[in-house]
C-alpha cells in the first residue's frame, strides 16, 4: 500500500494538497523497492513512470500535471507556469507555481526537501535542500520568489520532510569552517576532523530568517530508517551500485 507523510501546518490548509512520500506502494524490485519516483538510478522507466502515476493518484492530481526539475544542488528557483514533459524539464532545486492542479515534485534520498504554501493566493512550492543548495540560498530565493508572485511571507506555511538528520550526517572540517555563524548545529564525530551536522535544522534555520515563522520539522531520519526510505549515504556505505528517490509533491487542488 502505498504510504506518505503528511505535514500538519499544510494539512490544514483548504484546497491544498501534498506529501512526503516514503518507498512503500510502488512496483519497482530490488535496490528501488517499491515506489523510487527518480527516473535516472537504472530503474526500469516503465517501473517509474507508474510509480509517478501512483504518487500523483494519492495526491489527488493526474501524472501529466506532475512537474519535476533537473536538479543540480544549486540555488536556483523555477516558476512554473504549465506543465511539461520529463525529458524538457529545467535545471534548478525548486519549483514555485500559482496555477491551479499544477502538482510540484522534487526527489530525495536524505536531501531536505520543503514543501510551501500560501492559502491565501494558493501559491506553492516544492524546494530540494541539499547542503549546497541549503548554504548557498535556495529556501530564501524560493519564500522570495513566492513573494515576488503574490504571496505575503506571514502567511506562508511549510513542511519539512524526512532527510538525513545529525547522528548519521558526518561531515568534514572544512564544511565546519565554512558555516562560522551555525557551529551549535555541529557536534564533534567519533573520527579526528569530522563533525556531525544538523542538516534538519539548518534548513528550519533558513526558513526562519526568510521571514517563514509556521513550519513542522522533520519527522523522520532517511538513513537509520531503512525500511520507510532510501537514502543515498547508506548505499555509499554499503557500496550498492544504485540507489532509489522518494519524491515530495506539493499542489492546489481546484
């Protein structure tokens, strides 16, 4: 069957729909067991394409109304005015829109992703926060953007959905050195100059001084939690050839 999480901050706003999908109720086998949503990890296409079917099905929308970008890991914001076909898709790490029944989905296997909301203008977007998108600005660009087209920042709302989260996201000391103004969200790691990073939160952070106050956090850590997620650190420690992509979708359903 198949499952998602839902944000209780976007939960209850009218004509709003989303979630945070997790890897149960798909068709893809093996390493993509079951709903891997990323079409370029060696999953057989037809596999995905009805897993997309699937999630957009659960959502409430229709697979051809479902958009995904290129991502790249950068800061880049996409507005998306109608939807287009997988393979004309652009590059960038978020996608906002103020059409109606236009779904929004970004992939991740222990990046942030953010799923945003204006129910007032019926604005939505769909951010994918890895940590150079995160550092370099994509949350703040994607709540401007959303505010540039209409939306008014104290009534944005957000969710947070699973990522990696800090006892399992070990970074380097030149990471730490770089982010001078967050080292509360490091803690020392087991092995000589490396540190533990609170990724989860860094995100909630950025949200924060973008002016978004009414937010939930993460529910859910993508790497200790093996049988909800997939997460692409446990399959380089595993050294697995491949790896799947849950996918989080964000719309305003009229």
């Amino acid at each position: 069957m198949i499952k998602g999480l839902q944000s209780e901050k976007l939960q209850n706003l009218k004509n709003i729909r989303h979630a945070f999908m997790t890897r149960h109720g798909g068709v893809s086998t093996g390493l993509f067991t079951s709903l891997n949503a990323a079409m370029e990890k060696q999953d057989r296409p037809e596999d995905v394409l009805e897993n997309r079917r699937r999630i957009a099905n659960y959502i409430g929308g229709e697979a051809k109304m479902l958009v995904t970008a290129r991502q790249i890991h950068s800061n880049k914001v996409i507005v998306v005015e109608a939807p287009w076909d997988h393979a004309d898709r652009l590059e960038g790490d978020a996608l906002v829109t103020t059409q109606p029944n236009l779904m929004l989905g970004i992939i991740t296997a222990d990046c942030v992703p953010i799923l945003l909301a204006d129910e007032h203008t019926g604005i939505v977007a769909a951010v994918h926060a890895g940590w150079r998108g995160a550092v370099t600005g994509i949350i703040k660009n994607t709540v401007d953007t959303m505010v540039d087209l209409g939306a008014t920042r104290s009534s944005i709302v957000a969710g947070i959905g699973p990522c990696i989260w800090q006892n399992s996201y070990e970074v380097d000391n030149q990471f730490y050195q770089d982010l001078p103004d967050d080292h509360d969200l490091f803690k020392p790691s087991q092995k000589a100059d490396h540190w533990m990073f609170d990724l989860p939160n860094f995100a909630a952070r950025k949200l924060t001084e973008a002016g978004v106050t009414s937010f939930t956090l993460s529910p859910a850590d993508t790497y200790t939690h093996e049988h909800d997620f997939f997460s692409n650190r446990r399959r380089f420690h595993r050294n697995e050839p491949y790896f799947g992509c849950m996918m989080s979708c964000i719309m305003q359903k009229l």
